[in-house]
C-alpha cells in the first residue's frame, strides 16, 4: 500500500505524471483541481462558491478542499493507495491530509516534487491554455499570481515533508518519458516501510 503526494507549481506536469503513475501503482488518483472542476461544470453549492476564487487564481478554502478529500477516502475504504495530485497546497492541509489517514490506518509514503524553473511554468500553461479552454490557462497574469500564490502558501509544504523525511524532490525538466522514470525511480527505492501503510 502506498500513499503519494505530487508536489509541484502550476504548470509542474503533476497531472500528465499523475495519470502514468495512479495506472502503474493501481492508486485512486485524486486531483483537487478535477475534482473541483467537476463540481463547477455541475454546478453546485461548492462549485458556485469556488468558480470566481479559481478564475483569480487564489487557493480555495481548506475546509472546501478538505471535506472534498473525505468524501473520496470514505468511497475507497479497500483502495490499493492514493495519489493526491493539487492537495495538500497549505500545511494545514498537511496536517489535516495526516490526521484523515490516520483514521483509515494510512499514511503518506512520501511527497514528491517536481522542480521547474518560472519561466518553463509560464510558457508551458501558456501553451496549454491555447487548447484546453481554461481560463486560468490563457491569461499570464493570472498565470503569475498563481505562482506567486504557490511560492507563498505552498512551497513551505517542502519544509513539512522534509521535517517527516518524507520529501523527495524531481527534475521536472525534460520528456513526459524521462520524467516518468525519473518518479518511478524514486518511488521504486522508497524503503518498504513506507510504502507498507
């Protein structure tokens, strides 16, 4: 059994990254951002209230977030492991992602970061904003504040993990592929008692 957080700025490739590795490991992958997505294109009370926070492209609320994780935890009580793609973006959240595994006899196996330069960041959501519709995609303002807005309020995640050794960071540089096995490597020689719970 293993729990994996992918860590990263906006842009990073968590979600490419995430899709590989959730198939490779037979892990539920939960996507904040898909999720939430969800909830807007239906419509409902929490998609409502989150539309304008992630068209300014703030965080949405830890307690949004959190009951949003619960609820998939509560409906994959047997799953193999999950891997959290957008979550946890604040300690809090951290703390919060820790004490709900607890609760299921789990535990995060290890947080794992991939590291791109801005510029590469700003380019690459640029480019994928130009064909995947998004708003939060296509406007390099935005792009910056949200950014700016990773570097406040999630980069001090990096110090959580490292504090619990549980942080592993990755080049985030180069070909899907390359990357691809840049990850797998690292999960490959997590030490299996990480990987147990």
């Amino acid at each position: 059994m293993i729990n994996l957080v992918l860590f990263g700025p906006p842009g990073a490739g968590k979600g490419t990254q995430a899709t590989f590795l959730a198939k490779e490991y037979q892990l539920i992958h939960l996507s904040t951002g898909d999720i939430l997505r969800e909830e807007i294109a239906e419509n409902t009370e929490i998609g409502q209230i989150t539309r304008d926070i992630i068209c300014r492209g703030e965080l949405v609320p830890d307690e949004i977030v959190i009951e949003l994780i619960r609820h998939k935890l509560d409906k994959n009580p047997t799953a193999n492991g999950f891997l959290f793609d957008g979550f946890p973006r604040t300690v809090p959240q951290a703390e919060a992602l820790d004490t709900l595994l607890v609760h299921y006899g789990r535990s995060v196996s290890a947080m794992l970061s991939l590291e791109v330069e801005k510029e590469e960041l700003i380019n690459r959501l640029m480019n994928r904003g130009t064909t995947s519709g998004r708003s939060d995609d296509s406007n390099r303002l935005v792009i910056e504040n949200r950014i700016e807005v990773y570097n406040q309020k999630t980069a001090p995640l990096i110090h959580y993990y490292q504090s619990a050794g549980k942080y592993e960071a990755i080049n985030g540089i180069g070909s899907i592929d390359d990357i691809t096995r840049r990850l797998k490597s690292c999960i490959e020689s997590l030490p299996k008692n990480r990987k147990s719970r």
